[in-house]
C-alpha cells in the first residue's frame, strides 16, 4: 500500500532506528489516527515474517525513504497509540492495541504525561534508548508535544552521552539502571559532568540496584530522580527517589487516575481510566484474561506481576509470574534473590534464574558478574536466605545478556547454562 492510500486506522510498521526523522514520522502518523507500529530494526527475516504475520500491517517502512513517505506536516494531538509489542522472551509478541481514540481521550492521554512529567516548551529531552520501545518513545514525543527539544546522540555510548550533556544541557532523560552503571564507571574515570541542567531523570525498566539508586540521588540534583513501574500495556506507578529513601524497595504508589490492588496470591491489578485501556491485538482469550470488570464502569488489567502494598499504598515487587521458580513445591521470585546477592560488595551484576531438575523440579541457579567467589557466594546467601531461595548453581559471568531496554534475558541464560550443581 501507497502512503497516501493510508486512513484512519491503517497500521504502519516501522523497520527502521530511531531518529529525529522517526519521531516526526511517528507524530505525524498518531496526528492523522494512523497506528504505527514501532519495531526493532535488527529483527531477522524469520522474526519479521513471524510477528508481522500476527499484526497484519498495511504498510511496511524499512528505510528512510519509505519513513519520509509516510510523514506529512501534520502535528497535532495524537489520535491514538502506538501498537507496540510485549518484549516477546517467551512466544510470538503480542500488539498492544488501543484503536483510534475520540478527541476527549486523546487530549486526557497526553494532559496525564505532561501533568506528571512536566513537559515544557524548554525542555531538552535526551533520548539513551531505542524509540521502537513504548517509554522512550513516549517520553520523547511528550516532549515535542509540549514544544520542546529532543537530543538523539545514536547507540548508547557514555562518552556520546557524556558530550551531548556537556553539548546540549539536557532537562529531561529516560533511562534503565544499567545506563546508569555504565555512565557511573565511565565518569568514575573521566570526571562527572555538571548536571545541574536535569530537572527530571526517570528510571524503569528492571530493579534499579540500591547502590545505583544512591548514587543517582547523590549526582544529580534533589528532586530531579524518579522511578516508575509499568509495562507495555500499560503504567502503574510513579516514585521520586526521595520516597524511595523512606521506603526502601517501592517502585510507588499508583499514578493520578489510576488505582492498585493485589489479590491473595500477589497478582497486582491496575484499574486505568478509559484512555488507558487496551486489547491484545486480534487475541480476544489473552485479553479476556488481563482484563476484571470491577463495576461502575471500572476495570482492571495485570500483566501477571506480583508484588505487595503497604499500608499507604507503596507497591513492592516480587517479579513477573512468568520468572517464577518452583523449587521443591516452594515458590521462589528471582527479584528477590537478586536483591540480596546484589547487595555483596562483590557482585556488580546478578541474575536468578531455572534450570530442571529431578529432585527439586526447579533448581534456583544465579549468574553473577563481578569478583565474589563462590564459596563466598554460597555463605553469604546461606546467612540471608532461605534454604528453597539458595541458588545451587552459580554461573560466572563477564556480563548479563540483556535486551536494549536492560531486561535480563532469563531464557538465554537457562539456555546457555550447562548446569553443575552447588552443594545446598
């Protein structure tokens, strides 16, 4: 299909890296209620012909060319969501879908990012991840929205971030903990730059380390640091660093809009108000599943997250229902694991995970970067942790396999794990 056959509704997958031009486009398309599809331009031939075959597109863009095709000088409130895609580490991704949107939704969708987030017109947004993901995107076209400027130095690399800093005076990042980590070693080297110029640095993405977290408190200025909770169906949470310092561990208390609870067994629920809300593209049983009708027109979806609030309603989490362990009958959260192995001096990185196991069923197995001994290692968790939560294989490791969004990739570990076993 010609761009210009494209109507309201059409859907556009993108095929190409991120870039000013990509964000143009993406504004454009949203504008005219146009859904793009935002993808990862390295997927293989398989990939593409395996998740495109379930999204159905009407166009494809693969290079510049196509990309400039489908942009037009329309700016105006968008129309409507990005279809992005669940990260896909196990089985095909699924599209998030939420249609096209009628005026009163599309101006609450975007009233409820700038209220949040503070979108300015002078801002300057630093882009470090992908734009093909859902918050990088997002936080970047809240930006352009509030007639501010977007910075999109490339890959991420901390000396290119570092001079984008010094160069462009950045208000605004996105970020994951391990951009964190490795901006803290490289300026661990060269110096720290001034950044006085940030008011809003934001974090998700996976379990900021506490080490990381203080250090973000201690370089950047007070009240600049957030985190927040969500996925790509949706957001949950917010937290400025300074709660975090007073409940150590919470990802925060649920946005403005939208409300939290969790069942007996841990599933976190999210009521969202009516813009908010999605399907799972052309999978009426997956999205029957996430959804509860609550009554009086509310709703709630879950993601299968588990977690735990406290009595002013701070979320803690326990991790995804799908990294469950089930070691010997015991349910065991690899975050949790993680949490306590990382707070020895020498693991710089760690990642729990499964492995079969006859006896046990699951066998608790950690990856772990950095100078600990084992030895060390299997004293240290047998002082703090449960015998069903002691990790009997240890994997050593130069770095963790992770997705650009900084997600550990569980299933590569498990796969690449030979499997010797450490003595409970």
């Amino acid at each position: 299909m010609s761009a210009p056959d494209l109507r309201e509704g059409s859907r556009v997958a993108l095929l190409v890296p991120g870039s000013l031009d990509y964000l143009a486009a993406v504004h454009s398309l949203l504008a005219r209620a146009i859904i793009p599809i935002p993808l990862d331009p390295r997927l293989t031939a398989h990939e593409r012909e395996r998740i495109l075959a379930h999204l159905a597109p009407d166009l494809v863009v693969e290079d510049a060319v196509g990309l400039a095709a489908v942009t037009t000088a329309d700016r105006g409130l968008p129309r409507a969501r990005p279809m992005h895609v669940t990260s896909g580490t196990t089985g095909t991704p699924k599209g998030v879908f939420s249609g096209v949107l009628d005026d009163a939704a599309a101006a609450a969708l975007v009233a409820e990012e700038r209220d949040l987030w503070g979108f300015r017109a002078d801002d300057v947004h630093l882009v470090l991840s992908p734009l093909y993901h859902s918050a990088p995107l997002r936080f970047a076209l809240g930006t352009t929205l509030a007639g501010g400027r977007v910075v999109v130095p490339g890959p991420f690399d901390p000396a290119r971030v570092t001079a984008s800093i010094e160069r462009d005076r950045p208000t605004s990042v996105f970020c994951v903990p391990t951009h964190l980590r490795r901006l803290f070693a490289y300026w661990d080297e060269v110096g720290t730059p001034d950044l006085s110029c940030f008011r809003l640095v934001a974090h998700a993405g996976a379990p900021c380390p506490p080490e990381v977290k203080r250090r973000l408190l201690a370089d950047f200025p007070d009240g600049s640091t957030w985190e927040f909770y969500g996925s790509t169906e949706g957001q949950f949470t917010a937290c400025r660093s300074e709660e975090w310092l007073e409940h150590p561990g919470t990802v925060g208390r649920a946005r403005p809009g939208r409300h939290l609870s969790v069942d007996d067994d841990g599933t976190i629920w999210c009521v969202v108000p009516e813009h908010a809300r999605f399907t799972y593209f052309r999978d009426p049983d997956k999205t029957a599943a996430a959804w509860r009708d609550l009554g009086e027109g509310q709703r709630a979806f879950t993601v299968g997250d588990h977690g735990r609030l406290d009595d002013e309603g701070y979320l803690y989490l326990d991790g995804r229902r799908e990294d469950l362990i089930i070691s010997g009958g015991v349910n065991v959260y690899p975050l949790e694991v993680e949490l306590v192995l990382g707070e020895h001096p020498g693991v710089d990185d760690v990642a729990v995970f499964a492995l079969p196991d006859d006896a046990w069923g699951q066998r608790v197995c950690a990856a772990v970067v950095g100078p600990a001994t084992e030895a060390e290692l299997d004293a240290y968790a047998r002082e703090r942790l449960a015998p069903p939560k002691r990790p009997k294989t240890w994997v050593r490791l130069d770095e963790l396999p992770r997705t650009l969004t900084g997600k550990v990739r569980r299933d590569e570990l498990s796969r690449r794990t030979d499997g010797g076993t450490a003595e409970d």
